[in-house]
C-alpha cells in the first residue's frame, strides 16, 4: 500500500472516531440536563404532590415563591396551605426550573385551563377568569414548542398528521371538585392543539361541563369543537368562541348567557412573582456581563447569555482595521448564528435585551436573537454599555424589528451606581 493512501485512511479513521466521541458527548450532556417532572399543578388545599427532578448533578435546592400559599420540602414535597398562585423553583447545576402551583379552595367548582404560545390566549383566559372567579392554570407541554414560527407550524401540521399525543407536564390533582372546565387555546391549522386534546383524554370529565374558547388569526372556534368533543368524552360540551378580539366586558355577556353558576371571586394569597423576567444579553468583553446579572438579581429574573456560535476575539473588535465586526455591521443581511437558545420563551413577559453599542447601534448578532421569536405582546426593555455613543439609535432599531412587542425606553449603564438608579425607577 502507498504511503499517501495509508496517510489517507488514518486520517479518515480519525475523524470518524472524532465524530463519534463528539456526539456521545453532546448525548451525554443533554441526558445530564436537569428536567422537572410538573410546571404547572393544580392542588386543593391541605393536599400533598411531589415533583421530582430527572438528570442534574449534585444537590436540589427546593424554594417556594409563597410559603403562605404552598410550602416544598428538601426532597420537592408540595404541599398546599391557603388559595393561591405559588411558584416552587428547582436549582440544580445552576439552572432554575420552576413549578406553578395553583392551590383551590375546596369549594370551588369552576376551572379554566388554558395553552398559550404567545400569551394571545393567556390574556383570553384571564377575562374569563375574571368574569367566573374559577382556579386558572396554563397547560404547558412537557418539551416546549419553537419560537421560530416556520418550525412551530411544521411540528402543529405534523402533531396532527401522526396523531401525536404530546407529553404533558400539566397536573390537575382535583379535578374531581369541577363542575364547569373553561378550556382554552389558540387555533393550529383550524383545529384545536393536539396538547389540548391529550390533555382533556387525561381526566374522566364524565357529568362535567366543558366550555371552549380559542383565539386565532381568523379561523374561528368551529373546526376544533368535533376534536374538543371527543377529547371530552362523557362532558356535556358547550358551544364555544373565539375570544380573539373579545373585551372583558363582552367575554362577562358571552357567560352570562351560558347560563352557568359561577364561583364568586374568592380572597386568595396574592404570587409575589407578578412579572416572568428573563435579562438576555451578549458580551464579548464582558462590560455588559455584569450589569445583566445584576438586573436578573435585583429583579428575580432568569438570565440568558446571547453566545455567538462562532466566539469573537480581540482581532474581530478591532475597530481599526477590516475586522470581523467592521464586516457584520456594514452588512444589512449579516446575522450571526447563536449557539444557545431561550427554552421557553413563551412563558416569559418581560425581556430586558442587552448589549455592547457597536458602530453606534445594537450588534447584528441581536438582530439574529430578535428574529429567533416570537415577541408578540411581550414588553422589552433595552439596555447598552459604550464609551460613549447613547442607545438612541439602537433602541429605534429594536422597536422597528419588533413592532408587535411593547419596546420601553432603554438606557445606557455608565455604572453600579447609575444601574441602581435606573432599576429603582422601572414599576418592577
């Protein structure tokens, strides 16, 4: 055998054997990747359930958001204590996953669940909340769902193309108290979700009554009521409604004239955790880093590093000559890849987005995090760090990119100082 060829096929066997390793490591650290076995509970007062945590490292520290509302035990024993909304949160291996538990009076006969990707239906289920007085808890699937609408609406057509069932991390524990089950949800190629319809198939509804609402571009309720009533068996289902451009006032009349017994609105231990923050941000040289983990301290929030899928080093930022970063921004189309990602970027309300002022303007590299969700009815507020350049610019930038998003006045951080000024004059 020549030489060359030899040479040829060590090489071969050794990138294939690279490739390898690669991908048990990549297998190995997702299996290694903390995941909580609930996200959302429902609990009748003085009831125990206990979430458990699968892979992770080390030690679980277990908190309640409300001790007054539910407590959580060393080992994630829940345990419900007074009518309310608390928030239980797992750390392990420095990730936080977090729990809702809704704790029911147990005279309560009325429930609204509800799924929301983009928090159009979420704001639906809170009128009806409003006008019942029933226990609400979202539905939320066990692996959450694409930002990116193009791969969102792949993985809805084939959920309902292979009769996917997806797994749930939704628990009613007291279903039995319901009488009346609001359901909600928002329209997938003119049917209702296959969580919603996994998540009805769970209960024995049989006696009860089911109420559908959905929010959709222009569908409309009709071609999900046959999938509801299936879901449903045994419930007397109602006829339902699009609530998509509904007022409280006009979601009060649609219940009034179904003719059910509401529950009255009951005095409840209020969460403590109004707002759902997550503090994105990117840093080469690790001025922004700082300020971002100081506002996710100061206001509870969860904290996301934007990471360039291909990192920068000095020479990129070297202003002065034809350098990477010249290149990306005098480019209209460039758009970095990221390499992390938001896991659930649906759940969250408040996005504080930060970053370095480059060429006078945010990064392209934020352009790319932009364009990666969905930030519809979400509130953002920017924040920058510069020698000297204002955020004017970019905030103009950010609010053009993401018109369906409410895009507050940002600020520059000059200092520890400034941030702790700014922060306290933020409704937070």
């Amino acid at each position: 055998m020549k030489p060359t060829k030899t040479i040829v096929i060590r090489v071969m066997t050794m990138v294939l054997m690279l490739s390898m390793i690669m991908i048990h490591t990549e297998k190995v650290e997702a299996a290694s990747a903390p995941t909580i076995s609930l996200k959302t509970m429902s609990l009748q007062e003085g009831k125990t359930a206990t979430l458990k945590l699968s892979g992770g490292k080390g030690k679980t520290i277990w908190k309640s958001s409300n001790a007054k509302v539910a407590t959580v035990s060393k080992k994630g024993k829940v345990t419900a204590k007074k009518a309310g909304t608390a928030t239980i949160t797992a750390t392990n291996s420095k990730q936080k996953l977090k729990c809702t538990v809704t704790v029911a009076n147990k005279s309560t006969k009325t429930l609204i669940v509800y799924f929301s990707k983009t928090n159009t239906t979420k704001a639906a289920a809170n009128k009806v909340k409003a006008a019942t007085g029933g226990d609400i808890v979202r539905i939320q699937p066990k692996k959450a769902y694409p930002s990116n609408y193009d791969k969102l609406t792949k993985t809805a057509k084939n959920e309902y193309k292979n009769k996917t069932n997806p797994k749930r991390a939704t628990k009613i524990y007291n279903m039995k108290q319901y009488d009346t089950i609001y359901v909600g949800f928002p329209v997938w190629w003119d049917n209702c979700p296959r969580l919603v319809q996994a998540f009805l198939k769970d209960y024995n509804l049989k006696g009860k009554t089911v109420v559908p609402f959905c929010t959709s571009g222009g569908s409309g309720i009709e071609g999900s009521m046959k999938a509801v009533r299936s879901a449903a068996e045994g419930a007397t289902v109602k006829n339902g409604r699009d609530l998509t451009d509904d007022s409280k006032a006009t979601v009060k009349k649609w219940i009034e004239r179904l003719n059910i017994i509401s529950d009255p609105q009951p005095v409840t231990e209020p969460e403590k955790e109004t707002h759902k923050i997550l503090v994105a941000y990117f840093s080469v040289t690790g001025t922004t880093r700082p300020y971002a983990q100081k506002i996710a301290e100061k206001l509870n929030g969860d904290l996301f590093e934007i990471v360039p899928k291909t990192p920068y080093t000095s020479e990129d930022i070297d202003y002065n000559s034809d350098c990477r970063a010249n290149r990306e921004q005098n480019d209209p189309m460039a758009r970095p890849a990221i390499s992390t990602s938001v896991t659930d970027m649906a759940g969250y309300d408040t996005i504080f987005l930060g970053y370095p002022i480059w060429w006078g303007t945010c990064p392209k590299i934020i352009d790319t995090f932009m364009e990666s969700y969905d930030f519809t009815g979400k509130t953002v507020i920017p924040f920058c760090t510069s020698g000297s350049s204002g955020i004017a610019a970019s905030e103009a930038h950010i609010k053009s990119v993401l018109g369906n998003a409410t895009v507050k006045n940002g600020h520059r951080i000059s200092g520890n100082s400034d941030l702790e000024t700014w922060l306290a004059g933020l409704s937070f």
